[in-house]
C-alpha cells in the first residue's frame, strides 16, 4: 500500500518537488519543449481548429457537470433520495475542489500575480518580453504561470474520484482530457511546459486532500 499524507501517495508530493526544483534549475526544458510547437516566426497550432476547441470546451464541461451535480444535490434534498450519493458533503468537497485549486491558488494568487510572460510574449519566440524560469516572480505583466486552463481541465479528476463503479476508467478519461488540454495551451505558446505540469500537481494534490477529508470511506483503495 502507498504511503501517503494528508491522502496524496508520498510519490506524488515527490514527484511535485522534484519537477519544480527541475525546472528552476533547468529551464531550458521550458524553452526546448515550446520550440518542438514553434516555426518559422509562429504557433502553427494557435486557432486551429482542434486547438481552439479544447481551449473553449473547458468552462462549458466545468460549468454543465456543477450545475447537474447541483440539480442532483436539490432533487436528492427534497425527495429524500440518493441518486448518484449527492449530498451537502459532495457538493461542498466540489465547491473546494473547483474553487481554491483551480481558482485561489492557480488564478487569483499565481497567475495574477507572478508576472511571467507566455511563450509567444517572449523574445525567445517573436516576443517582446524576457524569458523567466517557473517559480521565480517577474514584474513583466505576464499571465503564464501557471495555466488556468489545465488546472480547470485537470479538476475533472474530482468528479471522477466520486465515482463508485469504473472509477480508473473515468480517472483516465480525465487525465486524458488535461493532458490534451494542456498540450493545446502549450503548442499554441498561451503556457510553457512548467505552467500546466504545476497546474496538474497543484490540483491533484488539493484534490486527494478534499477527497480524504469529507468524502473517503474505509473501503475506499
């Protein structure tokens, strides 16, 4: 059985430290990776069709699974039922999981704050703006770190956890669909590879710490 605390496996928290110190110490990963996206002057994949359509499908799939779980929640009230387990508990661990990972801490506190300018700001990439590591803050204005796109995306990894029959299956679904949102972010130069990959551990980490602390039951793996 994984060790964990505060319900994140000891992994996850290392592999959290060790990617920041990474890319602090090493990043030219950011630039190398935007550089594989990044030709003759341009984002080739910026407001492609594809690219544009995960860009704009995170807000929608956010706000419709809320308001249905809300809907579940009142009709579950009233009738005194149990449709789906949705309860004041569900809704609250949902309201947490979507409003101070992806929201306080991505966007309110980092993204507004940090000033770090997105690759196609930058004068590595046809830009205007210096180039600054993940985690160090810059006066330049900048909304890059990290993504608020691939934290919002990757947050369906809370509605998949509520899941009591094929949970790996739904898990899997929604990692898939930030890791897809977050490559669209980053070949579109909008993020660098270090801003959706903390985004990623910033929300699974709160995420699990939620889970753990109003919904986990004893029987839960």
């Amino acid at each position: 059985m994984n060790k964990k605390y505060l319900n994140v496996p000891y992994y996850i928290w290392g592999l959290f430290l060790v990617s920041s110190l990474v890319f602090i110490f090493f990043p030219q990963i950011d630039i190398f990776v935007t550089s594989l996206f990044y030709e003759d002057g341009t984002f080739p994949a910026n407001k492609t069709w594809l690219e544009e359509f995960f860009y704009h499908s995170v807000q929608p799939i956010i706000i419709a699974l809320s308001l249905a779980s809300l809907a579940l929640f009142a009709y579950n009230f009233f009738t005194k039922k149990a449709v789906l387990n949705i309860n004041a508990k569900v809704v609250l661990y949902l309201l947490l999981v979507l409003g101070l990972a992806p929201g306080l801490i991505v966007n309110a506190t980092l993204k507004d704050n940090w000033g770090r300018a997105r690759p196609a700001e930058t004068l590595n990439f046809g830009g205007t703006k210096e180039f600054t590591p993940a985690f160090i803050p810059s006066t330049q204005g900048g909304y890059s770190f990290s993504s608020g796109h691939a934290a919002a995306a990757f947050s369906l990894i809370g509605f998949a956890l509520l899941a009591k029959n094929r949970r790996k299956f739904w898990m899997t679904l929604a990692l898939a669909y930030g890791v897809f949102v977050s490559i669209a972010r980053v070949s579109a130069g909008g993020h660098f590879f270090s801003d959706v990959v903390t985004s990623f551990f910033i929300v699974y980490i709160f995420t699990y710490i939620f889970y753990g602390l109003l919904i986990k039951e004893k029987s839960d793996a």
